[in-house]
C-alpha cells in the first residue's frame, strides 16, 4: 500500500471517528441547554497536525457528510456549514503554523490562534445564521433564549450579552479542551500513525 493510499484510509477513519463523536455531545454550565459541546475536533486537529492542512480541511468536511448522510440536517445546513467554518478555522491554521516547525511550542501557539480565530468565527455565525433560524424554525423569541442564559449568567439582559458572555466563553472552552486533550496524547497517538505511513 503506497502513502497516498495510507493517507486517505487515515482521513476516511478520523473523517469516521470525527462524526461518531459528533454524536456524544453534552451541554456546558455557562450556555443553554440547546449548545451542546462535543470532541469531535479532535481527530480534525490531531490529523492536521499529523497529516497537513489539506487533510485537516477534508477531515473537517467529510465528518459533517457522513453525520449528514445518517442523520440529515435540522438546519437547513446551516448548522453543518458553521460546523465546517468552525473546525477549519480552529484545525488550519494550527496545523498550518505546525508544519512550518514542528515543535511542540509552535503545536501550542497555532492551538492557541485556532481556539481564538475559531471561537470569534463561531460566535459570529450563531449572531448571524443560527440563532436567528433557531427563532424562526422553533419558533423561539430572543427574550427566551436571554432567559436561558440570564438563569446561568444573571446579568445577561440582551441578545448581545448573550452572544459575548455564552457563545463566546462556549466556544473557547470547548475548542480549549479539545486543544489540551490533543497536548496530552498528541505524542503517542501521533506515533502510531506515522509507524503506519512509513
């Protein structure tokens, strides 16, 4: 088996893995119940990481398509196109800034420039497409959605607030615990993988 071939069985198997996670979500205290948080950036970071930046981008694409596939879409799509914006504006430049040197401290500052540009990117599309199709779709008002999160953050009184002090903080924490657990085992796991390219 050449390393093309090696390659796109580890993109079709962390494409594979990324969507299974996807389905083991979980809310965070800081944001309403209807945010759930999941791990499924971490075979998009750690493939990036191991593989390069065009196969961060396919993995993050190819994740969406098989839940799709299974599961079709609430969103009318738009739900799986922030899910692709958001893990490539998280993975890329990360696995960007890796490949120039890989160290463990340029690892750490595109993570950190990933969590950033990713949790701004994300924030933006709930503001812009999501929420507002949420209250359209459920038939959900603003003032219940800031009920939601003034229940969890009291002095969240407008949808603004909801999306600097909820959205926000949601997104950097869950692209910032993907990011640590991809610290801790990125080593070994990379290890495994690069035994199988050679």
């Amino acid at each position: 088996m050449n390393n093309k071939i090696k390659k796109i069985s580890i993109v079709a198997l962390f494409s594979a893995l990324s969507a299974i996670l996807m389905y083991f979500d979980f809310p965070l205290p800081i944001a309403p119940t209807f945010m759930k948080m999941d791990l499924s950036e971490l075979p998009v970071i750690i493939g990036g990481f191991v593989l390069g930046p065009f196969e961060c981008i396919s993995i993050a694409v190819f994740k969406v398509l098989i839940k799709f596939v299974i599961k079709g879409t609430s969103t009318m799509f738009l739900g799986e196109l922030a899910n692709i914006i958001g893990s490539i504006s998280y993975a890329l430049p990360a696995s960007i800034i890796y490949k120039a040197l890989k160290t463990k401290e340029r690892a750490v500052i595109g993570m950190i420039i990933g969590i950033v540009l990713a949790s701004v990117v994300c924030t933006l599309c709930n503001a812009l497409f999501l929420f507002p199709l949420y209250i359209k779709v459920f038939h959900m008002s603003e003032e219940v959605i800031i009920k939601m999160c003034s229940t969890i953050i009291p002095f969240i009184d407008s949808m603004t607030k909801v999306y600097l002090f909820s959205v926000l903080p949601f997104n950097i924490v869950k692209f910032s615990i993907a990011s640590i657990i991809t610290y801790i085992f990125y080593k070994n796991i990379s290890k495994h993988i690069k035994s199988i390219l050679s």
